[in-house]
C-alpha cells in the first residue's frame, strides 16, 4: 500500500544478532527498502519478550504521510483485511489512522491539512 521498493532481504543468525537480543542461537530477518526517498530498515530480532501493551517508553510507532488518507484507508482492508486498523481520527486537522504489524507495533498513516507535505511545513509555515 505504501509502495516500499526492497532493496535487501536478509536471514539474521549469529553472534551479531544474539548480542542484540541477549540470546543464544537467535534467528531474525531484516529488510530494507525505499519509501520515496526515504531507506526504512525492519527487523525481526527473533524471540524476544514483548513490549508491554498500550504506551510505554522507547520506540512506539512510525509515521507515513499519504495524499489521500480515506483511498489509503481503503487500500489497506480491501488487500490486507486480516490485519489490525483503528478508525481515521482528527486532530488539531491531521487525519489519521494505525495498521498494526505482526509485532503489534502501531504504524501511523496520517494526511496533514493545507496540503502540508511534512510537519515542519505544518509546524513552521513559510520555514
């Protein structure tokens, strides 16, 4: 639905990846590719505890921007009906909702007003 274009796909295994997770005989997977201009790498680290549910400190989401929120919205439960979305929201103008990965980790998907490409654009008008 994004557009990602994988750039690498990866098996993890190793001393590398069991210093990361603080196991033994781990195995993970990591791929990377483009959105836009921008290079998103996702790891699995393998069997790790999860994060506690609801907020929490560290690392709780990441933000897409899309054009056309609601086409979006549809996009995604028409080709991926199994997973899990949260209804479009407003705040403060900024349209969003949240697809959540196989970790349950939320992605937001939101749509900025005034056809604001980024939130420093929404945040700092005229730069």
């Amino acid at each position: 639905v994004l557009g990602i274009d994988v750039v690498f796909d990866v098996e993890l295994e190793g001393g590398g990846l069991d210093a990361v997770t603080g196991g033994t005989a781990q195995k993970g997977r990591m791929v990377g590719g483009l959105i836009g201009a921008a290079m998103v790498e996702l790891l699995f680290l393998g069997d790790v505890p999860a994060s506690p549910a609801g907020p929490h400190r560290g690392y709780t989401n990441i933000s897409f921007r899309v054009a056309d929120l609601d086409a979006t919205y549809a996009a995604v439960r028409r080709q991926h009906p199994e997973v899990r979305t949260e209804p479009i929201v407003d705040i403060g103008g900024v349209r969003m909702f949240f697809v959540h990965d196989p970790d349950d980790t939320p992605i937001e998907i939101l749509e900025l007003p005034g056809g604001a490409r980024s939130t420093v654009e929404l945040w700092r008008p005229g730069g």
